[in-house]
C-alpha cells in the first residue's frame, strides 16, 4: 500500500512526488507514467522559458506561482548545476495601437512586484538592433533551461527518497474506495491511500476515471515553430515578444533563445486532431470526436474565428508565418528559417466555451486531479508541488518501534 501515488511523469507530478517526499520522508510514493521516458509531452515540446509572471492577473495563481517559481526555479538548477541563462526579455510594441496595450502590461507588471522598465525605441536598438520596435517593456529576470534535463534531476531526487518510479505505466482504471485508492494499469493493479492526478493532456480522463466531476475538457492546441538557420542566430540577443491581444488566448509567434544555442520562432496556435499530434498528419477519431462533440469547443470557435483562420493560414502558408516574424525583425527571410519539432497545449474549456484560464483542482474523496495546469507550470512546478502538497492530507504513517 502506497500513501501517495502521482499519475503523470511530467514537471507537476514528478515537482509534486519531489515535494511529498521532502515533506514526509518516510511515505511510500509511486509514481506513474504511460511513455518510456519523463517529460515527453507538454514539458518536454515546452520552449524552456523561465517566465517573469508579468503576463498573468495580479492576485491569479498564475501570476504568485510565476514570480515566487522564477525565483525556486534558478535556485534548484544553481544548486543542481543544471544549465540555465536569465537572459532577459523584450515586450516589443510594433504598432501605434500596440502602445496603449504596452502601458497596460507594464502597469500589470508592476502590481505582480517586477523590476521591469520600459525602453523607448533607441533603448531597444541598443540591445536588439535588428528588431523593429516603438518601444518596449524590458523584463531582466526572465530566462531559459532545458526543463526535460529539471524532470530528470525531479525524478533523480525521488529516486534518493526512495519513491517508486514507474515508466511504461498507463493506468486504464481507477477505484477508489473509502480510505483508498485502487489503481489498474498495464503494469499491475497498485493500492494508494491518495492519489494525484497530473495527468496534462489526459487529466480530465484520469479524473473521470477516478469517477471525479471534470466541470471541464481538454481540448489540444499544436503550437508549430520554425528555427533559425545556425548563420542567422545573431538575429536574436534576448527573449523577443510582442505585445499580446488581450482578448486572444495565445501570445503571438515569437523569438526564443534555447540553451541549446538554436533560436525558436513560432509558434502559431491551430486545434490539434490529437491529444498527442505533433504532426499535421497526426489524427485520433476518438480524440478528434470528443472535441468536435464537446459545445465549448464550438463557443470558443465561434468567438475567434478570424483569429483562428489567421493561425491556419500561417500552419500551412511559410510566407504567412515570414510575414508575422518580419514585424519584430524585418529582416528575417523564408530562406533563414527550418522547420522545428511542435507542442501540443493542454487547454481546458468549460462547456460555455470560456477559458480555464487559471490552475483548475477538482477534489476527490482521496484525490486531487490537476486539471489545468497551462504556462506558466514548467516555470512555477516547484512552487505547485508545494501548493498541492499542502492540500494533501498528512498520511497516518506507522511510528518507528523503539528498540529496547
């Protein structure tokens, strides 16, 4: 019998199965993952950002677990010497009508404690000659790091710990009973006294499975990137971004800096016809069904069709996609850019067709199912673990016999 087992190898449950057994080091802990490896889904696609939190609703989750995860973020790989470089990030205003917009995020910015600045045109040439720009908001404390090679050290952690770490295990049912959870998988049926569902892109399942009411369902959203051709990655000094549409959900293509040197451009934002497609090719009937009969989906569509017809052009039209990325750097050309691997986002919708913007837990009587867990989770996955780990009831553990 474990006290808790944790559904999904991804940065929020190995963060969260890390934090428990920090917390309670004699706890038996299992955790579970379909694939053969940790973070091979959202985390591992993931554009390795250490976010600021200057995008996110002051007083939001998203905005405290950003800020306060920056900062736990660096500290871990400092002390795990995991390679990481704060970088810093540019907000760039192209556009007249985008200048307001920018005051409003800087102002945002503000109210979330951030040592950001906003720089005039000059300012901008200074640091990014090559990007086109009226001005913009200069955000030093945001960074980059591989986040699979986090997952790995996560996972390495509660090795040491003495978790239990199981690969290859997809769970098919859940049961639970009063006072425990019994877990069927493709590995074995496993007994939990509580489980945690962090499952991503298959969260809502794992909770339906475990017979939770999911007020909400996960709709996939590939994100495509190109990369810069190695000739060309002079281009780009910092994180480069535009000022978002506050009324689109997604951030508009942009210019990362990997750790690996490459520089990433994208992505765009088209339905994925998978829960796992990161191919255009890539098709699931049953997936593809769910969505297509789920009305939230339909309420969404409704709302950004002209936003989402721009998205479609720019997945299959090069020139589309040039065209944006020119109005950061004018320069670029079809020719400087590659084809780059995509992700795949877990988005949840409620069936009004409205956003779950914000982290979403649903509880169980001897469960919590992390049902929406978007950007910015792989930058604030330590401070999460802990947010879940406090709403775990402490496990009754059986008290060492003295020895007389």
């Amino acid at each position: 019998m474990y006290d808790f087992a944790i559904v999904g190898g991804g940065i929020v449950g190995l963060s969260t199965a890390m934090e428990l057994g920090r917390r309670y080091p004699h706890a038996r802990i299992l955790v579970v993952e379909k694939e053969d490896s940790w973070a091979k889904h959202q985390t591992g696609h993931n554009s390795g950002v250490i976010h600021s939190g200057i995008y996110y609703k002051p007083g939001s989750f998203k905005a405290k677990f950003a800020r306060a995860g920056s900062n736990s973020m660096v500290q871990f790989c400092q002390e795990n010497d995991i390679e990481h470089d704060i970088c810093g990030k540019v907000i760039v205003a192209t556009k007249q009508a985008e200048l307001p917009l920018m005051d409003n995020l800087y102002d945002r910015g503000l109210a979330n404690g951030l040592a950001i600045h906003k720089i005039s045109a000059e300012e901008l040439k200074e640091i990014e000659p090559h990007v086109n720009g009226l001005g913009a908001i200069r955000v030093p404390m945001a960074g980059i790091v591989n986040y699979k090679q986090v997952c790995e050290t996560f996972a390495a952690i509660i090795g040491r710990q003495g978790g239990d770490l199981r690969l290859s295990t997809k769970v098919v049912d859940i049961r639970e009973k009063r006072g425990e959870v019994e877990l069927e998988t493709t590995r074995g049926t496993f007994h939990t006294r509580f489980l945690i569902n962090c499952a991503g892109l298959h969260s809502d399942r794992i909770a339906k499975l475990g017979g939770a009411k999911a007020d909400l369902q996960i709709v996939p959203f590939r994100g495509e990137y190109y990369e810069l051709k190695p000739e060309k990655r002079y281009l780009v000094k910092h994180l480069i971004y535009p000022v978002p549409n506050p009324a689109f959900p997604f951030l508009g293509v942009h210019y990362t800096r990997m750790i690996g040197g490459h520089v990433e451009a994208g992505p765009n934002a088209v339905l994925s016809l998978k829960r796992e497609g990161y191919k255009k090719t890539d098709i699931d009937l049953k997936d593809l069904a769910e969505v297509m009969a789920f009305p939230g989906f339909w309420k969404l569509a409704g709302k950004f069709w002209k936003e989402g017809m721009e998205e479609y052009i720019r997945s299959f039209s090069k020139a589309a996609f040039v065209k944006s990325l020119q109005e950061l750097i004018p320069e670029i050309r079809s020719e400087d850019l590659e084809p780059a691997p995509a992700g795949v986002r877990a988005q949840a919708l409620k069936p009004d067709g409205s956003l779950v913007d914000d982290f979403h837990i649903i509880r169980g009587a001897s469960s919590i199912h992390v049902c929406n867990a978007p950007s910015p989770a792989a930058t604030a996955s330590i401070e999460i673990g802990k947010a879940i780990a406090e709403q775990i009831p402490e496990p009754q553990l059986a008290k060492p016999q003295a020895i007389s």
